[in-house]
C-alpha cells in the first residue's frame, strides 16, 4: 500500500516546532507533528509564561512583536489563555533608573509604546511592591502572559479544529530521519514510518536521538533555571509580568540599547545573586498563585547531565531571600518548586540545514514564548522559498 506523504513532519510538540505548524499550515500545506512525550512536558511548560519583547532586541525584539499580533489573533478566535495585563520593569537604584530612561529613549525611537511610572505611580498599580524597593518603573501595556501548560495544549487544539491538513501524535519518539528518494521519511520507536516533502527538526534538549554527532559540535549549552510556585493569595496586587532591577541588568534589551550598560557596576548584595544567574521575575496565575524566580546554571550539552535534576534549596533561599526585599507578602507560603532546562546557543538559536529537505530548529533558550511566533514565521517562509 503506497504511503501517505505530508508536505511538512515536525519533529518535537513544543512552542517552536507547534509555530512552525501553524504557519505551514496557513500556507496551505499538510502538516504531521510528532511529539516523544504523551504531552509537551520540556521547556515548553516549564517557564513564567511571559511574553516580553521589551526585553530582546534586534530581530529577536521584531519576532517578539510578531508574536504579540500572533497571540492576539489566535486568541481572539479560541481562547488559548493570552492574557493582556503588560510588563513593568522596577529599578531599585539610580543605575537601574539611568537604565529605564535609556532604554525608554530607544523605545521612543523605534516605535514601540510605554511609559515611565514614578514611585507613587508604582504603589498605586502594584501595591505589592515595596516603597522601599521601587524608585521608578517602565511599563508596557500591550505584552501579554499566558499559562505554559495550558497554552501548548490549547494551540494545538486549535490547530486541530482550524485546519484540516493537521495530524499530531503525541508518544512517538522519532528514532531515524533521513532524505530518502523525493522526500523524508521519518521513523518512530515503534516502527511507524512516515514520509514528507519536508521536515523541521525542534527537538529542544533532546539531542542523543537524532544526529547526535552533529549536536555535540554545535556548541549548544543546557541552562537549568530553577521556579516556585506560591499557594494561592488573596487580594495581591501583582497583575502581569513584573520584572525587577535584577533582570534590568541581565537582559539583552538593555545590554544592546543602553549606553550606561557597559558601565553597569554590581553592587556588593547582588554579587552571590549574580554568581547563580539570579534575577528575580513575579506572575500571577489566574488563581492567585504567584510564580517565583529564577536562577541560571549552566553545562556543555554534551555534560547536560552534570546540572542535575535535583532542587538546590540554597538557591531557592537566595530567591525568596530577594524577593522579600521587593514584595510585601509572604512569598515563603510556597506550594510547589521545579527546574526548567532549556537548550540555547551563542547564536540565539541553531539552524542547520541538513539538505534542502531536512532543517534544524532548536536551541531558541528563554526566547521560546516570547519569538517562537514569529520566528517560526520568518523560518517556514525560508524552508518552503516563500
């Protein structure tokens, strides 16, 4: 019996390669995605949910604003629990501060919609925070949050009831992909083959199944992040993403738009936050609960192992040991704690194009919720010559 053929075999049921169907799937082409797990269960769920342009730059911030567009129109037709409550940078010091307006001047430039809060401004919107911490805020009403879990879920179900040429099978782990006669064929653990014109490879952290050798020369490195979860709270006025001046000196947005950035000098109680990559990000769920962290650890993929897959409770103190400095509550009411472990490169993402059938999209890091949406745009229009 002659055997099905796809336009397109995504391998790997997380964010990007999810995105990668959606726009195949808009251009008309018949999309199977292969997931290994029974459910996504990567770095995919286990992050904040937060969707920050704000926080990138170059064409990652332009994929980020892709994404919001994205977001909102899915959103709009099925609810895949986008949430449109913002972002708010909190600087605790006058470096911090000289930083906002820095970066509020870029944003000025380019386009791209905020406004600087004062410290009463601050107290007023997110009474939460303590006077004490908060000297002056950015905040940017158009980002969104999601709920990761539910979210991938939901995206696919839309997928499912918007477009015919969609298949997904979930606990298939796909052992062999290869150029074969006019097409690839694909094959999965249990001896299920399947063939398309093409396949996109977005395998996260999961690199000793396919091409191994290729991934252990690929310079990919394995970032653990570790995250608390509080029980749910009553009454906290903490709506949205909020980030606070540890993350104002980590993230790109503000090392690559920031003149005073290279100047930025630590001080002496952020020095053993800093040694553990730790700056500190709140959200709220929708039942009150309050995610916590994170941290930053890191290993050769080839070493991923050597992270370990255990909570370091020290780590976990420092957090909550911050965060009590920045928030009023009590953020030690904490019901549940994990690690997430996303794949990153020094390219932001690697892409490899085995031939001109089989392309490698994967190591996309902490940019994953933010760019997938958008990046996978600009990635599907490459792959199929559009």
């Amino acid at each position: 019996m002659k055997q099905h053929k796809y336009d397109l075999v995504i391998i790997g049921g997380g964010i990007l390669g999810t995105f990668h169907a959606y726009h195949a799937l808009k251009l008309g082409k018949e999309v199977l995605q292969l997931e290994k797990d029974n459910f996504p269960v990567g770095s995919t769920i286990r992050n904040f949910g937060q969707v920050v342009p704000s926080g990138m730059s170059g064409q990652w911030f332009d994929y980020g604003v892709r994404g919001l567009e994205i977001y909102d129109a899915i959103q709009r037709e099925f609810d895949i629990s986008v949430r449109q409550n913002g972002s708010v940078y909190i600087a605790s010091d006058d470096d911090e501060v000289q930083l906002l307006h820095e970066l509020k001047h870029h944003y000025d430039h380019v386009g791209y919609s905020q406004e600087l809060l004062t410290a009463a401004q601050i107290q007023q919107k997110y009474t939460a925070v303590r006077g004490s911490y908060a000297k002056e805020a950015l905040f940017f009403g158009q980002e969104v949050s999601v709920e990761p879990g539910v979210m991938i879920r939901r995206l696919q179900e839309y997928l499912k009831f918007k477009f015919k040429g969609y298949s997904l099978f979930y606990d298939s782990p796909v052992i062999e992909c290869a150029s074969k006669d006019a097409g690839v064929e694909v094959v999965v653990s249990d001896g299920r083959r399947f063939e398309a014109d093409k396949a996109v490879v977005c395998n996260g952290y999961e690199f000793k199944l396919l091409f191994k050798e290729l991934f252990e020369a690929s310079g990919q490195v394995i970032s653990k992040l570790q995250m608390m979860r509080t029980v749910p709270l009553k009454n906290i006025g903490l709506e949205g993403n909020i980030l606070t001046g540890l993350t104002i000196r980590r993230y790109e947005s503000f090392e690559d738009n920031c003149p005073s950035f290279e100047k930025l000098k630590t001080p002496a109680h952020y020095e053993e936050l800093r040694k553990y990559g730790i700056h500190i990000l709140f959200k709220m769920a929708p039942d009150g609960s309050i995610i916590i962290g994170d941290s930053h650890e890191y290993a050769a993929g080839t070493n991923f192992d050597d992270l370990g897959f255990s909570l370091d409770s020290y780590i976990n103190g420092l957090m909550l040991q911050e965060a009590e400095r920045i928030v009023s509550f009590d953020v030690r009411q904490i019901a549940t704690s994990w690690a997430g472990f996303y794949s990153q490169h020094k390219d932001h993402i690697l892409e490899y194009d085995i031939d001109d059938r089989i392309h490698i999209r994967t190591c996309i890091g902490g940019k994953g919720m933010t760019a997938s949406a958008g990046y996978a745009e600009h990635s599907i229009q490459h792959i199929f010559q559009y």
